[in-house]
C-alpha cells in the first residue's frame, strides 16, 4: 500500500472522544512503510489518554483488513499550539451545528427499554438542580414506577452522595450495571467510576462528551418508565451533548427567586428551543421559608418569581420548593429517600401527569406495567 492509500484506510478511524476521523484531526504524525510492514506514529490529545488502547486495536484492525501483515502503532501527544488548532476547530464545526439546528455527526441513540426521558437543566449553578433531580425519582419511586437517573455533571457529581452510594458499579452480562439505591433508583454517575471520588475530573469537553455517551449506552438500564438525567448548569459540551445524542421527551428547568438566576435561565430555555427539544416546564427552589412557629412564609432571596418566568417563557409552571433545612441535612447524610414534603409531592405528580399527557399520544402502550 501506498502513503495515499494508508491515509485513505485511516479516514475510518474515529476519535472516539471528538467524532472526528484521526486524518482530519492530525492526529497522525508519521508513518513508515517497509515489506508489508506498517508504522504509525499518532498523537494524542493528552498524555496517557484513555482511549489510546482503542484507537491502536481500530487502526491495527484497519489496516489489516486491507493486507498489511504487521502494524506497529506509536503514540505521542499533542504541542500547545497543536491543541489549540484543534480546539478552534472543534468548537468552529460546533458552532455551525448548533446554528443550522442539526445534530452534526452525532448520531441520535436509541431509546432501548426506557419509557420517559427527560433532562433537568438550569441557567446557572447552585438552585439545587441535583436535588430536584433526586428528589423527583424518589417521589415516582415511591409511586412504583422503575426510576433511573444518569448523573452527566461530570466534572460536578453530587447524585452518589445525595443518595449514600459509594459502591463501584459492577459488570454484567450486557453492560455495566448501575448502582441502586435503598429504595431501588439506578444510578451511574462519574463519582461511582473513580478511585478518589474527591479527585478533580480535568477533561477537556470532548472527553466528557463520550464518557456521558458511554454512560447511557454501555449500562444495562433495563427496564425504566423514568430516567432522569442530571445535567450541569449552563449551556456548554455537557448539555449540548445530552440534546443531541439522547432521545429525549423533554426538558425541565430549575430556577431560583434571584434576579441573578431569572436572567440566565433564559438560555437554558433557548438552548432547549434551538435544539428541538420539548419544554416541560419551571420549577421554582428555595423560593421561601416557613417560619417553625408560625408557618409565615418569608421570603429569604426576595418575592418568589417562579410563576413570572414561566409566563415570561411561555412555558408551565411546575410548582415551588420552599427551603428546608431539613433537606441539607439529610442529603449530607445521604438519606435524600427519607425526605418528604407535599409540595414536592404534587410537583412531581404535576410533572409525571404533564409529562404522560404530551408524550404518551405519541406512543404505543405499555408494554410492561409498573409494580
């Protein structure tokens, strides 16, 4: 084979993490051709990079298919400055997809075994967008349908600690199993994965982006009416991935009563729209407390504004979580399970009701029903 002709076979080999064929990226540095003797020189993205042992087996499966009696990958890793083209180019063809509402080369997965998919996002951090995602599936849970919930705040992942878990998921015959909660809740989150669950995850967006893939294709899920996914805030490769790539039914969005908040969440709310995927609705946290004595509401983060972004919005109006103490409490302990409130309660009723009006004329029925 020739130069040209080894390139040409390379073009077959995708980065797993970006998508992209490892041609296109540059990602290779040398090659060698001596009796039927192949040498590949490529580099990587980071030092030690995860995926590396994949990329050699799909460039060595590659060019044997083709006749090359031996292949010998080497790898290094990219420059600065090689990074930094890269990074222009990933985020230029991201950009272009994002503007002609497509989904690029991301190919949309499939929905498997799971009934209702939908994400919980915000416009920024801290509103307790975790908890409301935890706090959901315990109340659908509690109403008996089979709940799953896929942490894909990779770089930020509380659901492990919200609901005690600290066990490693385990293999099994057609994935790797998620861990279950004491009432039952499948979860996988990036904490249950990782030696030292206090270790930073310093990866660049296209890595995250394919170990969120990995987490909702290569789990034996099962079978779910619910699965939440948690998502982190704002509108970066995260969120983008997790519209894209999941099937999913719709969007739900947490705010909280500051200014600071109601002015962010709107791209959330955009981001969604752009993308096609269904608004569910609002839901409003830490919107007041109640006084132990006296049951007085008071407005700790000022007048509650839920219902003024939903109409601003145009979108439902799901319900408001007051502050609890009590929630704090039991998350650190990792008893989320044990917390009840019938404001959360009807919130989730709302949502599930809402959720099986819009989604369900557009599916056939059950065909396993919950216990």
């Amino acid at each position: 084979m020739s130069k040209e002709d080894i390139l040409s076979a390379l073009k077959e080999v995708i980065d797993p993490e970006i998508g992209i064929n490892i041609v296109d990226l540059n990602m290779v540095k040398a090659l060698e051709i001596k009796d039927n003797k192949v040498s590949v020189t490529i580099a990587l993205t980071v030092p030690s990079c995860p995926l590396s042992h994949t990329l050699t087996q799909d460039i060595q499966e590659v060019l044997t298919q083709r006749g090359v009696k031996e292949v010998n990958v080497k790898t290094t890793y990219m420059s600065r400055e090689e990074l930094e083209d890269l990074r222009r180019k990933i985020q230029s063809n991201r950009e272009r997809q994002i503007r002609t509402q497509s989904i690029g080369g991301i190919d949309r997965l499939d929905k498997g075994k799971i009934r209702y998919l939908l994400a919980i996002v915000s416009g920024k951090g801290g509103v307790g967008k975790s908890f409301v995602t935890s706090i959901l599936g315990v109340e659908l849970r509690r109403e008996g349908y089979e709940i799953g919930i896929l942490d894909a705040d990779i770089t930020g992942p509380s659901i492990p600690k919200i609901f005690g878990l600290n066990s490693r998921p385990k293999a099994g015959e057609r994935g790797v199993l998620p861990v279950e909660s004491e009432t039952g809740i499948k979860v996988m989150s990036m904490n249950l994965i990782m030696d030292d669950p206090n270790a930073p995850t310093i990866w660049r967006g296209p890595l995250i982006n394919s170990v969120i893939r990995q987490m909702y294709t290569q789990v034996d899920w099962g079978d779910l009416h619910f699965m939440l996914v948690d998502l982190p805030p704002g509108t970066s490769d995260a969120p983008l991935t997790v519209f894209q790539s999941l099937p999913l039914d719709c969007v739900i969005v947490v705010t909280s009563p500051q200014d600071l908040a109601l002015m962010v969440v709107s791209k959330a709310v955009n981001m969604a729209r752009r993308l096609n995927v269904p608004l569910l609705g609002v839901v409003e946290n830490m919107s007041y407390v109640k006084c132990p004595k006296c049951s007085e509401r008071i407005n700790l983060f000022g007048k509650p504004k839920g219902i003024l972004i939903a109409e601003k919005l145009k979108v439902p109006f799901l319900g408001s979580i007051p502050i609890d103490p009590k929630i704090a409490e039991l998350c650190d302990k990792g008893e989320i399970e044990n917390y009840k409130s019938e404001e959360i309660t009807e919130i989730a009723k709302r949502i599930r009701v809402t959720m099986i009006k819009n989604v369900e004329s557009d599916l056939p029925p059950l065909a396993w029903s919950k216990k």
